[in-house]
C-alpha cells in the first residue's frame, strides 16, 4: 500500500473519532434535557458546550503544535476526548454534563488542525487537495457512527449507556494517532533535520529550504497579518465562522428539528414518515454526506479550492431554503440529502484550503486560530437555534448566512497545484 495513502487512512480512523464524539451530543441531547428536566435555555448552552471546548482546544493547539510537533500534541488531545466522553456517562448533574462536554470539545478541536496540517506537509502539492479532503470524509464515517451506536444502544439502554460505547469506539479509532509519523516540516523547523530526511525518503516528498528557528508570538501574527496577509487571514476566518456556525447550528439540533417539523406539519405524508422513521431518516441523509465529501476530493485538485468551497457554500444556502419551505415528503428527503451533500463537500475544501495558506512555523497557528473563529461561530449557532422558532426560521437564516460565506471563500489565495509556502533560511 502507498504510503501516504496509508497515512490518510490512518489519520481518517482519528477525524472520524472526532466525529464521532462529536455527534454524541446531538443523539443524546433530547434523552439528556429529559432526565435534568432542562429549559430550552440550558438545552442551547448545552448544545453549545463542546465548541465551547473546541475554541480553547483549536487555540492552544495550534501555538502547541507549531512549538513541540504536530503528532506528539495530537495523541494528547485525543486521549482527552475520547476519555472525557466515557466519563459523561457517569453525569450526576447538568452542571456536570456541562463542564465535561468542555474538556471532550478542547481535545476535539485540539486534534483537527495537527492531523490536517500533519497531512498537508506529507503530501505532494499534485495530491494534497485529493489527500486532505479524503481525510475530511471520514467525519461522514463517524457521524454516521454516531447515529447508529445511538439506533444500537440508546432506545434499549438510555443515553449514559451510549456515551460509553462512543467513548470506548473513539478511544478504539484513536489508537490509529500511535503509528502517524511527526511532520518533517516541523522537525526541520525544530532543528532535527536527519530524522525529517528518513520520513521524506519514506513519503516520497521534497523537502523545501525551511527556517531551523521557531517564532516568537508577535512574529506569528505578524505571518498571519501583516504584510497584506490579513487579505487572506480574515476572509478566511469569515468562512469558517459562517460554515461552523451553519454545521453546529443546523446538526447539533437536527435531530429535534426533523421531530419538530412533523409536529409543525401536523397529520401529514411528512409527519407519518418521521414518526415511522425516525432514524433510518438520520441514516438516509447522513450517506448523503459521503457523496458530498469524495466529489469535493474528486474536484479540488482539478478545478481548485475556492471554487469548490464558494460553490458549495451556495449550495448549502440554495439547498437549506429550499428546505425550510417544503411541505411534501419528496421535497423533505430531497432537499435534506442535497444539504447534506454540500454542506459536507463544503468542510472538505476548507480543510484542503486553509493549512495551504501559512509556511511551517505558522502553519497549525494559522489553522487553529481560523478553526478557533469558527467555534465562536460554532458556539453562536447551536445558541441560537432555540431562539430562532420554528423549522422555516432557522433554515432560512442559515440559508442567508452561507451566502456570506461564499462571498467571504470566493476572495482567498488559490493553491491548487503550488507548493506551500516557507520562510527560506
């Protein structure tokens, strides 16, 4: 097996254990604010918890993977929210729940920007579109697995019953960050540059004239925004406010919103399907992610990142209107798996586009602190849902905002094919 196929399909097993306890609170969040007898107030801070957590996991990974290496801080990380998952389990209170949904949040946003920075210095510029949003796909593996642990174990045994089971098969996935190389970028940067050598050799990859000296905090903010990069910093960090606000906010609440449009309906074709199928619904829509994600590995290599991620992120607003004023069945599962498919396509570019931007003593920063803006946006979005009312309202507002983010996607950099850039010695 290539190697570097290999290394995508062991970095995959850890992004879809993101995924995975990722998707816990949104199957358990109903079963939850049932057994605390919470207000649709703690519901949202609740639903809000783990980006709280990946904000702070995003911010210091990035300043930590950029000092001490990219695979050594990820294994931390990964640990933390595979242990804190199972540790929900055991939940006596909301204040509880809370709190341990932060630490599960700080290792999964700790964990995304090292493995994709990790996958980006590893591949060749002609493949690192292709390898990095095939990484991104393997979210759709693990939030499908969400659902399906949720179908196996939650009706029978109750939502402590299948915190456990997620926790224990994330910390099973996880395992895979044991065996994943350190970037040779990075131990270049750090002054290793034989062991860098052995890996490239390994890889197949050039190694590019790299700084050996790390950077002082102002030095990195000074790549990230000065010299004209806050032209591409900051519509940067508008994407991935818009896209994870829209993904947390649409997906934490998803499967309440899909009970709550039934009910909305009243006797109909839609409620009746729900009622009688609930979660193969999930299920249907959810597969639809997979197609989303590997058109967009097909695609960024071939027409580029910016058109992808803009294009998608028009799809998602198109796809999410048409959603929030259908009243037939068909219009309901079409226009559900279409979201699903774009909205997913969409996170893929972005995660191919983002590490692209910054050279190596920067790069997990740069990609920490733009993933750090979309967990404020993360934080807002699933906040606001119960604010916004009904099904109409709240896909309609996420249809409006998705625009922005295309506009925000459609003035970044293009990469498409160029090596990464460096700071030279």
């Amino acid at each position: 097996m290539d190697r570097t196929f290999k290394l995508v399909l062991l970095a995959g097993l850890v992004w879809a254990a993101v995924a995975l306890d990722m998707g816990v609170i949104s199957y358990s969040l109903k079963a939850i604010g049932k057994e605390f007898a919470l207000t649709g107030g703690q519901l949202g801070v609740l639903a809000s918890s783990t980006l709280v957590g990946m904000l702070i996991g995003a911010y210091t990974s990035g300043l930590l993977g950029d000092r001490y290496g990219r695979t050594s801080m990820a294994t931390g990380y990964a640990l933390l929210h595979s242990a804190a998952t199972v540790l929900g389990a055991l939940a006596p209170s909301y204040e509880f729940v809370v709190t341990d949904r932060i630490l599960v949040g700080i290792g999964l946003g700790g964990v995304l920007p090292l493995v994709s920075s990790l996958v980006a210095e590893l591949s060749r510029p002609e493949r690192r579109g292709r390898n990095i949003a095939f990484l991104e796909s393997f979210w759709a593996w693990g939030w499908l697995a969400a659902v399906l642990v949720s179908w196996a174990v939650q009706p029978g045994m109750g939502w402590r019953a299948y915190m456990a089971a997620a926790g224990a098969l994330s910390a099973l996935l996880n395992a895979a960050i044991l065996v994943l190389p350190e970037s040779p970028r990075y131990l270049v940067s750090a002054g290793r540059r034989s062991e860098a050598e052995e890996i490239v050799k390994e890889y197949g990859v050039s190694l590019p004239r790299i700084a050996e000296r790390r950077l002082s905090l102002g030095e990195q903010l000074e790549l990230l925004l000065g010299g004209g990069m806050w032209r591409i910093t900051v519509p940067l960090w508008v994407t991935w406010f818009i896209i994870t606000m829209g993904y947390y906010g649409i997906f934490i609440w998803f499967p309440k919103l899909v009970a709550q449009k039934g009910a909305e309906l009243g006797l109909g074709a839609i409620q009746e399907f729900i009622r009688k199928n609930f979660y193969p619904y999930l299920v249907l829509v959810t597969l639809f992610q997979l197609p989303g994600y590997y058109s967009a590995v097909f695609l960024v290599d071939r027409v580029g990142r910016k058109p992808v991620l803009a294009g998608y992120l028009a799809g998602v607003a198109v796809s999410a209107y048409f959603y929030s004023t259908t009243s037939s069945l068909a219009g309901f599962l079409a226009w559900g798996a279409v979201l699903n498919f774009f909205d997913l396509g969409a996170w893929a570019a972005l995660y191919v586009y983002t590490p692209e931007q910054y050279p190596t003593q920067v790069r997990a920063t740069g990609s920490g602190w733009a993933a750090s803006w979309g967990r404020v946006g993360g934080i807002i979005g699933p906040y606001l849902v119960p604010q916004l009312g009904g099904w109409q309202s709240v896909f309609g507002f996420f249809a409006a905002v998705h625009l922005v983010g295309a506009a925000a996607a459609a003035v970044g950099r293009e990469m498409k094919g160029r090596e990464m850039p460096e700071i030279e010695e």
